[in-house]
C-alpha cells in the first residue's frame, strides 16, 4: 500500500517515498543539528556584535574620517584606512586579552590571558547563579544585591578575625557564600509564600544592599578602615587572600578555580540530581510540576538559594582576590547586571556559561589595549556587549540575517519540492 492510498482525507498531500528517494544521512542530520541548534545562534550573535562594531571603529576613526573627505578622488586610501582601524583595533584586542606576540618571552606575552581569566572569574560566578534561577523559570536580577551582601561579609572576616592562613580564608569565603545564599533567598521566600515577582523584590533588594553597604562603609567598628574617614575598608589580611595561582607576576588567583568547581557543581546539580530536575520541571511548567507532586514554592525558595551562594561566590572573588587593598561601594564593577548577558550568551547552561564568561573577560582586559594603542574608545567594548545582548534576544532576526533555515520551518527547497508535489 503506497503513502497516497493510506493518505487521511483533507490531509495536505504527502510525496510519495520512491526507490530514487534516498534517506538523509548521518552527516546531514548532524548538520541540520547543528544549524538548527542554539549554540550556533550565539555564535552568530557574537559574530553579528564584532561586525556591527567593527563599522563603529571605522567610523570613529579620525584616519578614516580624514580619508572618507577625498572618496570619491582616491577610494583606495578609505578603504585601506577602515583597515588599518578594524585591523588594528583587533589585534590590540587580541594582544590585550590572549597573547601578546610583541613581548619578550612566552611568561610576559602569556600575561593577557591570566588577566582574561581573573576579569572571567566573577563573570563564571555570577552568571551560574544567573543562570540556574533561568533554568527554574526565574529572573535573577540581583545579583548586585547579592555580590554586594557577599562582599561586606568577606570583608568583615577578613579585617575583623586574626586567624591562620587556611582556616581565616575559609571562613571568609563560607561567611560570602552564606551571605549572597541568605539575601537572594529573601526574594525565593517572598516568591514562594505571597507570589511577590522576583523582578521587583531583586531590585529592591538591589538598592537595600547598595546603601546598606555605604552605610558599613561610612561607620567606624563595622568596615570602615580604623582610623580613616574615606568610605572604603582596611586591606584584607593575608591569612584570608586567596593565593595567586602562578606566582606574584600574575595577577590570576585560586578564585578561579573556585569557579570551576563551581561550574563542574552546577552542572551535576542540573544534569545528574533528583533536585536539579525538579528546577527544570518547574521552569518548563510550573502548573504541570505542582500536579506531579513537586512543591513549587520550595523549588523557588532553594534555587534562589543556591543561585545567591553562586553570586556569592563572585562576591568573595572580588574581595578576597582582586581588590585585596580595600574595597568600596563600587566592588560590584557592574557585574551583577553582566551575569545576565553571560548567562543569556550561555544558554543558562553552565559549560555555556563558562564560555561565555571568559569571552567577556576577554573582552575587559582586550578593551583596554584597544583604548591605550589604538585610542578605540572603551564604549565600544560596551556597545558590543550591548548588541549581543539584542541578537542573543532574537534569534529569528540573526537566523534571517546569516539565512539559517528557522526551527520546525521548511526550507526553501523543501518548500520548492512541495508546490511541485501538489502540483502534480
């Protein structure tokens, strides 16, 4: 019996499977996977963000500009000036965050990558706690708060207690952890017992934490250094900094590898644990969850939780690691609101996160070198940034501008191979 004879009446027709038809194989399923899949989207987003900033560079060119006024006589001079900009504002890009080919040695030119890695460090944190509240169906936004609540915790262990190398850095990390765990689980807790939105409470909590902050760091006997008027802290004790991962000339310290840990505990908890699957059946149906017997407030409450410990983290990086002379309110640097972007960027998956997190890191350290060599100005780091932010929220406008076919759509040849089946 052939496809037509078993065909349902008013069912749109269906080609008939003939002996010269041959079946797709491995290959092209795999390449239809991947075409079709989300990683390849970010890829392009990214891709779409460097082109889009690559004709900003040419147009803030003063070269360029100078060259663009005498077009029409000589051409060459502005296309040749657009690269020499784009060019060199990339590879100062790349020097400032890979490896600098120009430096006396394989340790001095390795150096950019080490600070790539220290920008990512934060960046992996934040964006899995991020990440993980997305997973559950939640809107982490405030991470600020978070860091910010981690931050004055660490601070105070590590300025207040005299203690012995191991055991003061492990509290401090722990009292970080706990802190950014405790005010992220505020919102969880309203979210579950009175249905509060997450959105509004993070950002409440956002403004709390950040005056909260400035009020311990105005305050004599609490984080304000002894004996000094200037809103910032003491230095952090030795026996409580993490230590530098390749010695004093690098600047890339044990919080990264915090971060792996991190990552690596992530993604047993979403992939492998009975409670990481119950995360992502709330966050794919929380009415469907409920009827499956999962308490869907609990879910909430924990991963709000465990998502403020992640941030947290970022927290005690920052304190403990990078800004060891001292903090003030400013110790966030905007990451709590660049976690979004990297947990967007990663999909909300943590080995995407981990990606994601250190191309922006890449991004900070290779951004300076653009201003100091090629006077880039810094904003256009920022404007990139901004622009992935965008594709990565329209994933059918970069298809349509790299001509991927969309998923669960036709392609044009199948379309083409389906009007000359009816057709005939």
């Amino acid at each position: 019996m052939t496809a037509a004879q078993t065909q349902t009446p008013g069912a749109p027709p269906v080609p008939p499977l003939g002996d010269d038809v041959a079946e797709p194989s491995k290959w092209h399923l795999a390449w239809q996977r991947v075409i079709t899949g989300n990683g390849l989207v970010s890829f392009l987003a990214v891709l779409a963000a460097v082109i889009v900033g690559s004709i900003m560079i040419a147009f803030t060119d003063p070269e360029v500009q100078a060259a663009a006024g005498y077009f029409f006589q000589r051409p060459g001079d502005t296309f040749s000036a657009i690269w020499q900009a784009v060019s060199g504002a990339y590879v100062a890009l790349f020097q400032g965050s890979v490896y600098n080919f120009r430096a006396d040695g394989f340790l001095v030119g390795i150096r950019p990558l080490t600070e790539t890695l220290k920008f990512a460090t934060p960046l992996i944190a934040a964006g899995l706690g991020v990440g993980l509240a997305f997973r559950a169906g939640l809107f982490n936004i405030g991470g600020q708060g978070q860091m910010l609540m981690a931050a004055a915790a660490a601070g105070w262990v590590a300025t207040s207690m005299d203690l012995p190398f191991p055991l003061h850095m492990a509290l401090a990390i722990i009292a970080g952890i706990v802190a950014g765990a405790l005010w992220a689980g505020i919102a969880g807790l309203l979210k579950a017992r009175t249905g509060a939105h997450e959105v509004i409470v993070t950002i409440m909590l956002n403004h709390v934490a950040f005056y909260l902050l400035a009020w311990m760091l105005a305050t004599q006997g609490v984080l304000q250094a002894p004996g000094s008027n200037n809103p910032k802290t003491a230095p952090m004790a030795e026996s409580a900094v993490l230590p530098q991962l390749l010695g004093p000339s690098y600047k890339l310290h044990v919080g990264f590898i915090l971060a792996l840990v991190a990552v690596g505990f992530t993604w047993w908890l979403l992939e492998r644990s009975s409670l990481g699957f119950r995360f992502r059946a709330v966050g794919e149906n929380p009415a469907a969850a409920k009827v499956a017997g999962i308490s869907v407030g609990r879910m909430y409450f924990l991963v709000m939780v465990i998502a403020g410990a992640l941030v947290g983290l970022a927290g005690v990086s920052q304190v403990l690691g990078t800004e060891t002379n001292g903090f003030s309110g400013g110790i966030d640097a905007g990451i709590g609101f660049d976690a979004i972007t990297v947990a967007l960027l990663g999909r909300s998956t943590p080995l995407g996160i981990l990606g994601a997190g250190i191309l922006f890191g890449a991004f900070k350290a290779g951004g300076f070198a653009m201003q100091a060599s090629q006077q880039v100005p810094v904003e256009i780091i920022l404007v990139v940034q901004s622009l992935i932010v965008l594709f990565i929220a329209a994933p059918p406008l970069v298809r349509a501008m790299f001509g991927i076919p969309q998923p669960g759509k036709p392609t044009r040849r199948q379309r083409r191979a389906a009007k000359k089946e009816v057709s005939a």
